[in-house]
C-alpha cells in the first residue's frame, strides 16, 4: 500500500452545504504501485445549534487519478465537520492525513415543525407552533402572514406579523367573526427565510 499521506490539506467553505478541498500530490515513488486517486474521509462532528452527540456516519469521496482537489456537496448548514484524505493504489489506501476541522456557516431554517389553529372565538384564533426540525442556525425569528378568504375564494389584504424566535403560541385578535383566515408561516436565520407552512381556520359566526 502507499507510504505517505498527502500533505498540506486545505478545506475551503463555499457556502452552507458545499465545501472544496485541496491537497498536494504525493511523490510518486511512495505509491509503490499504479496511483488510482485519493479518497476523502469526512464526517459530521456535531451540529452547532444543537448540542447532540449522535453515531458518527463517516463518509467516502473518491476523487480518481492525480487529483489535487475535490468538491465535498451535501453538508449539513451550521456544523462543525471533520476530514482527512488518503492515496489509493492497486493493493490499497495509504495513511491519513492530519484531521482537518472545518464549520459550515448558517443556512435558512427547515419550515416549523407544526402549526395548529386552535379556539376559535368571533374576533380571536390561538396559534400554537413548533420550531424547525433543522434550524440550520440561530433562529431569530418567525414571520406570520395571514388574510381573510371571501366566499368566492377571493383573498383580502395580507397581513404580516415577526414573532420572537423563542415564542411558541399566539393569541390573533380583533379579527372578523365568521371568516375564513388563510396562514403562512416560516421560521428565519440571519441568512433568510425557511419553507413554509399554510393553514386555515375559521373564527365562529356567533357566541
């Protein structure tokens, strides 16, 4: 099998999920034999917005020939990675390289886990929410848009409402009786705004 391990090994962050890494070819006479690529090792050590510890999934980019570099895509936003790189011949993988620790920065959130219309009055509707699955960062906020829907499916003006991201119900008021109200919700991050989730409900036609 190889020798040695490729030196000089750089991580480069493109954005939340895409990183490229770059290292230097080994001399060719420490492949003892037909050099076929290098292979990278990464994995995901923990994410930054949740503390979890979880069984680490380690996984396997190979990258052919005398390559010096190679695109790492599908990362999770937000966390903290790890990686080495090692050369393949015919027989087999060389040593690893140092693990090199590189952070994805934030993305925008997954949309609220859930959102439920709950006791519905003439002039009040009560939300209740969960937060994203993936925050994929600091959440900072929610937004809240919502308009009444005539008979004739019309749509009326939209309102909009930012909701603290630590919030997880809301009392709606001063809304007409008998109306049906269309919901938007989502989640954001200092990147932007997640997906969104809709709902519906009616407030009641009389006491």
């Amino acid at each position: 099998v190889p020798m040695v391990a490729p030196g000089n090994v750089q991580v480069h962050v493109i954005n939340s999920t895409l990183a490229k890494v770059h290292w230097d070819t080994v001399p060719l006479k420490t492949v003892r034999g037909h050099l076929q690529g290098y292979k990278v090792y990464y994995w995901k050590v923990q994410s930054l917005s949740r503390r979890s510890k979880r069984h680490v999934e380690k996984k396997i980019l190979t990258f052919r020939g005398n390559k010096t570099f190679g695109m790492l895509p599908g990362l999770e936003p937000y966390s903290s990675y790890k990686l080495n790189v090692r050369v393949v011949n015919g027989k087999g993988e060389g040593p690893a390289s140092p693990d090199k620790v590189f952070k994805t920065p934030e993305g925008v959130p997954s949309s609220p886990s859930f959102l439920k219309i709950t006791n519905p009055t003439l002039d009040s509707l009560t939300l209740e929410w969960g937060s994203p699955t993936h925050p994929n960062g600091v959440l900072t906020s929610y937004i809240l848009k919502f308009q009444p829907i005539n008979n004739t499916h019309e749509l009326g003006p939209l309102v909009e409402i930012r909701i603290p991201a630590n919030e997880s119900s809301l009392i709606l008021k001063n809304l007409n009786y008998s109306t049906r109200y269309k919901f938007y919700f989502n989640a954001q991050t200092s990147v932007g705004s997640g997906s969104q989730i809709t709902e519906e409900a009616v407030t009641i036609m009389d006491e």
